[in-house]
C-alpha cells in the first residue's frame, strides 16, 4: 500500500462504513442493481469487474479519499468488508 | 490486423496432439454464446476451485462465461498437451500469471482474455504471450482514465480524434498496453501512464517507452486484433521474428 501523504487533500477521517458504503452504491451503480442486494462479505472479483472498470473506481476513490491506492491491495484484502477496514485504518 | 476466426476448429478431440512451432502464434476464439447450452457439462472439467470460484459471481451470466472460458481453455491446452483437460494444472508466476504445469507442458506458453460475450486464448511456445480484448463501450469518468492511463503523446492522440471515437480509441491503447504487460507476465501492477504505444508503428517497435523497471529484452511485438464487431484487442508475444499467426473457432459442443 502506497499512502501519497504529499498529494492528499481530502478528508483523511472517512469511516470502514463511509468507504463500504461508498464502494457498495459505486458497484450497485455499475451492476445497475441495488445496493441491498450487494454483500459486503463478497469478493470484488465475484461482481467480473473488467480490469479498466476496476481501475476506473480505485481513481474514482483515491479523488474522493483524496490518498493514492495500490490497486494490488486488493489481492491481500479481496472482500469490500476487509477493503474498506483496510483503508479506514491506514494513515 | 489479425482477424479472427470464427470457423469451427474440425478436429475432433482427442484425434492427434495438435501441433505447434517455435515460430508459430495460435489464437483461438471463445464464444460464450456458443458455449451456454453446454455449460452443465462443461463445469465437470473444472477443477475443484475453478468450480468454487463460478459459485460465487454475482450475476449467472458471469458465472457461465467463467465455466465456458475456463472449460474452453482447458480443451484447448489439453489438446497441445494429449492429457484430458481435468488433468492440467495450473501455477501463478510472483506477478499472478499462470503457466501450466503437467507433463511436457514447460515450453507451452498462453494467455487468456474475456470481455463481455467473448474470450481469446493465445497459445506459443519457447515465446511468452499476452492478449487482451475490450468490448468498445462508454468509459466510465473518460477524463480521470485518460490522466491516469495514458502517456502525454497518447492524450494528444486521443484528442485528434472526434469525441465519439475516443472512447474506442483509448481502449486500442488500453488492450495494447495491458496485452505488453501480460506478456512481460507483470500486468496492471505497472503504472500505465509511464509506457508509451505507437498504434502506427511496426510490430516489434509498437512499445516506444519502457517505464525503467521493464526489461529491454526480449522486444516485445504487439500485433493489433479485430476480435469481432464491436470489440478492440492486441496480442503480444516475445518471438524472434513475426510468428506465423493460426487463428481457431473453439466450439465448446465437441469438448469431453
């Protein structure tokens, strides 16, 4: 995990459920379906992102986080669940 | 360009070991259309975490195209190789990509690709390959993919382009980029705005700017591919010279 200190200018606070819940309407949005029916116990690979869509929401998150993301994270913390602790605690 | 085939492969398996040269670039196409009716039987020849991984999409028609172009890539290699599809293996490299490993299967190199309706396999031996297709749609936030993915010389390509096509052609750049990075085995780990493509450029000079972590060598030639209507693609592979280039219809009803 990459934490570019020096380009961050969002709000560095946003909670493990801001951010699953930010991730879960993002991939609702995209699987044109509603936000209910998304587990957050579910791998990111069970929604079959391509990769340019899955690249699209790590930019889309590191402009509202406003932190960079290893795109590689995503391996060691493959559920939207462990993604969100993930990033909620890292500084 | 490479088009490709969507004529029936007439082999029956398992006839003969199909054969392949050190010269030789096969590419076979996958269509999940053609595969749905027998997708049942086709989830038999996964192995064990291949079929616990389909269970768990989301959507069902992401779980049959996971069976049919799993299934589908097992028939193929399988039939390189003379073993029954269930028989092969796979192992990850560090960076996550797969090679086979049974038997005589050490110089057999592959690679995969899906979007959408379709996959492509890509098969060579003693050369390493890498493939990858797109189904041409609406990126979605166009602009932050474009800061993000492309070099300074590829935005202003993109721009001379009418705004309609601009999404088709970002991704031309996009499966050129990411066939390269497959086929140096390090994927999208890299950071995609530090290499630049030449779409115009010979095949082996396609690639005009390493970031400095890739090798130089082997060149790695990047050749465009036309899937089929509606679709982008490239494939690259690391033969000496341009390979002699067979392109095969997959037809998953012959499979088993």
């Amino acid at each position: 995990m990459t934490a570019d200190q020096s380009g961050a200018s969002g709000d560095p606070s946003k909670s493990a459920e801001e951010i699953q819940d930010w991730i879960i309407d993002y991939l609702a949005k995209e699987l044109d379906t509603s936000p209910n029916s998304i587990d957050p116990s579910a791998t990111f690979d069970s929604f079959a992102l391509d990769s340019a869509t899955a690249i699209g929401m790590t930019g889309d998150m590191e402009n509202w986080l406003g932190k960079r993301i290893d795109p590689t994270i995503v391996y060691d913390y493959p559920t939207i669940e462990e993604f969100s602790n993930y990033l909620a605690g890292q500084k | 360009m490479i088009q490709l085939s969507t004529k029936p492969f007439p082999l029956p398996r398992p006839a003969r070991r199909l054969e392949i040269g050190s010269s030789d670039l096969h590419l076979w196409r996958i269509s999940a259309d053609d595969g749905l009716p027998y997708v049942d039987r086709l989830h038999k020849s996964l192995s064990e975490a291949e079929q616990l991984r389909a269970s768990k999409f989301f959507r069902d028609e992401h779980a049959q195209q996971f069976v049919i172009y799993h299934a589908g890539l097992r028939d193929i290699l399988a039939r390189y190789l003379g073993v029954a599809p269930i028989e092969i293996t796979y192992q990850a490299s560090s960076f996550g990509k797969p090679n086979v490993i049974s038997g005589q299967a050490g110089q057999l190199k592959f690679n995969l690709t899906h979007s959408s309706q379709l996959a492509v396999v890509a098969v060579a031996v003693d050369a390493e390959v890498g493939v990858d297709i797109e189904e041409v749609r609406k990126i979605r936030s166009f602009a932050s993919m474009i800061d993000r993915c492309l070099s300074d010389a590829e935005r202003k390509d993109i721009c001379v382009h009418q705004e309609a096509d601009r999404h088709r052609q970002f991704l031309r750049f996009w499966t050129h980029k990411e066939a390269y990075l497959k086929t140096i085995g390090v994927g999208l780990q890299a950071p995609l705005d530090r290499v630049t493509v030449d779409l115009q450029a010979p095949d082996s000079r396609k690639v005009v700017n390493h970031f400095h972590v890739f090798p130089k060598e082997p060149t790695v030639r990047l050749m465009e591919l036309a899937p089929c209507e509606g679709f982008v693609g490239a494939v690259g592979s690391t033969h000496d010279e341009s390979p002699e280039i067979k392109t095969f219809g997959w037809v998953s009803g012959r499979c088993g």
